[in-house]
C-alpha cells in the first residue's frame, strides 16, 4: 500500500484538525504540541486518497508518538531518521516497531479517562497552589519518586511550567508531601505530574491532590485524561477511586536502532 507522507502545515492543517478532532484523549499530545509547542514539534500525516490514514509526531528530535494503521506507522517508522528516543505507539504496533528498534526499557502505559459526572472528589481542604518558590522541592519530590521518567527534571523546567500549568499540593509541617499539575486547555485535558513523598504515602494526599485537579479540569473540560504505568497498581487504585476508567494502552519506551 502506497502512502504519500507530509508534514503537517497551514496547507493541510484542518484536514489534520478534523481528524483529531474524532478522539481528542487519543490524539491528546498532537493536539497540545501542535497548538503550543509548534516550533519544537514536526508531525508527519501518512496519506491515501487525501485521507489520514496514520501520524508521526517528532518533539525536540527525541520524543516520537505514532497512531495510524499498521502499514501507514510502517511507512512512517521509514521516514523517521532518529537512532535513540522515547517512544510512545499503539499496542497494535508493537511488533512492527520491534521490527526496527531495540527498546531498552518497556512499558504498557495506560490512558485513563473521567468524564464530567462520573467523578468521585473527595475533600481538597488540605490544597494549596504552588508558588516558583517551591518549584526546586518539586523538582526533587519528582526526580526521588520516579527517576526514570523524571531523572532529569530541573528546578528550572518547573518555574518556567509555571507559566502555564497549574501546580497544586499537600504541604505538611512546612514540607512538599504531594504534587500534582496540569494544563488547562481544549478540548480536554491532562493531568500531567503526580508524585507523593515516600514518608507521606497512604494518607489520602495523592487521592486529594488528583481531585482537586479533575475539579478544575472539569469547570472547563467535560473530560479529564491521565496516563500510568500499567503495573502501576497504587497510582492506579487512587485514579479509580477517583472515578478515572481505563481507555487505551501504548507501548512505551526507550528506543535505539
């Protein structure tokens, strides 16, 4: 099968948008990179008879999400010239991605969905906003909780997230026990960060941390999204609790040619 590959611009943009349009949750980070992130994203459309038929996202030439048919990411994984990254594919995909890359590290990563009136919110007293004073204990509560994903994350990435994300947490006795972000935008959003301090575990922070940004989310949104590791069973049982259901599954990694 013969696909005609482009590159996403102002010509073919709302052939892209209608398109993703069809399932934001599934399109999520095509839709954010693209919209605000644009100078460092690339996305590449697989096209037959002027239809999308799969899509290749490139982000700072190390971040690559894939959706499409399987013989559209085929054509696509042809295109893409990169010799190490993070990957995130459909399910499907995964043994015509193995094909050609070597994943160092993999995961099943789980999109979770809650949509407005299925939500379970428990108290959010304890909540406060984030100010840039805290954003170096953030940094660190990240890096300890989750160093593979979160290694490299600086005092300097949270400030400038401040901009535009939200930041919420528990302080306790004066210290970050819980955290959690997201940005506020259209049609959905996503909760991004959530990490509890090793010491402040199984108190409730984390459930209260997440409701109190499913709130926020949904005074815009009708939807809130999350992503997970798919072992991830105690992130998991918050995120439920909460009223988030399981959506789609990726695999997940670190790839090298």
């Amino acid at each position: 099968m013969t696909f005609k590959l482009v590159k996403l611009d102002q010509s073919n943009e709302q052939t892209f948008n209608t398109y993703v349009s069809r399932e934001p949750p599934h399109f999520f980070f095509y839709i954010l990179d693209w919209k605000f992130n644009r100078d460092d994203t690339e996305i590449w459309l697989a096209l037959r008879n002027k239809e999308i038929n799969g899509m290749m996202l490139i982000y700072k030439r190390n971040i690559v999400q894939l959706r499409g048919t399987n013989s559209a990411i085929e054509a696509l994984l042809n295109k893409l010239d990169l010799e190490k990254f993070e990957i995130n594919t459909e399910m499907a995909h995964s043994e015509i991605f193995h094909e050609k890359y070597r994943l160092s590290r993999e995961h099943e990563l789980l999109l979770m969905i809650l949509k407005r009136g299925e939500e379970n919110l428990v108290s959010t007293e304890s909540i406060v906003r984030l100010s840039p004073e805290r954003a170096g204990e953030i940094a660190e509560l990240m890096r300890c909780t989750n160093p593979e994903i979160w290694a490299n994350m600086t005092t300097n990435r949270i400030e400038a997230s401040m901009n535009r994300n939200l930041w919420l947490g528990v302080i306790v006795d004066n210290r970050l026990a819980s955290v959690g972000s997201t940005f506020l935008m259209d049609p959905v959003s996503n909760i991004n960060t959530v990490a509890t301090h090793e010491g402040y575990r199984n108190r409730g922070y984390a459930t209260q941390v997440v409701s109190a940004l499913v709130r926020e989310i949904l005074r815009r949104n009708s939807t809130a999204l999350i992503h997970v590791l798919k072992d991830n069973l105690p992130a998991r049982r918050v995120y439920e609790k909460v009223g988030f259901k399981p959506y789609r599954s990726y695999l997940y990694g670190f790839a090298e040619l």
